[in-house]
C-alpha cells in the first residue's frame, strides 16, 4: 500500500485498518505499545495526538514504514541545513 497522507484524521483511518486486517486488537497492540488500550482507542481517533516516537513505532508494529520524499511538483533548490 502507498498513501499520501494530508491530514491526521486520515493516518488514524489507515492505522485503525491495518490493525484490523491484521486481526491485531486494541488491547493486544497498546501492550505492544506501552500504553492503555482506551489510550490506543484515543490515538486510532484522533491520530494529531500521536507523537512521532510512537508514530515509527505503531508503524513497525502494524508491518508498514513512513517515508518522507519530495513532491513531484515542487521546485528543487539547494538548501542549506
């Protein structure tokens, strides 16, 4: 699967599905995670909540890896770091 991601509601949506295709429940994950399965719940609804930490982790966790790359659109120019 390859999402382009523009909002938090929609990251919520794919962890929620992937966690349920890989017939994983709330409580078995946020065990996983260190966390309450209401936490989890909260997270699943609200994914802008979702620190990056546990972001790369609940992605491990669920089989699936984030990715950062330039648009095709935007203009390429050297930046200084």
């Amino acid at each position: 699967m390859r999402q382009l991601i523009t909002s938090p509601r929609q990251v919520a949506e794919i962890l929620r599905g992937r966690r349920k295709a890989l017939r994983i429940s709330q409580q078995e994950l946020a065990t996983k995670l260190g966390i309450s399965q209401s936490r989890l719940s909260t997270l699943e609804e609200d994914a802008a909540r979702i620190t990056l930490e546990r972001l790369i982790l609940l992605a491990k966790l669920l089989g699936l890896e984030l990715v950062l790359q330039d648009k095709k659109d935007a203009p390429r120019k050297k930046t200084e770091w």
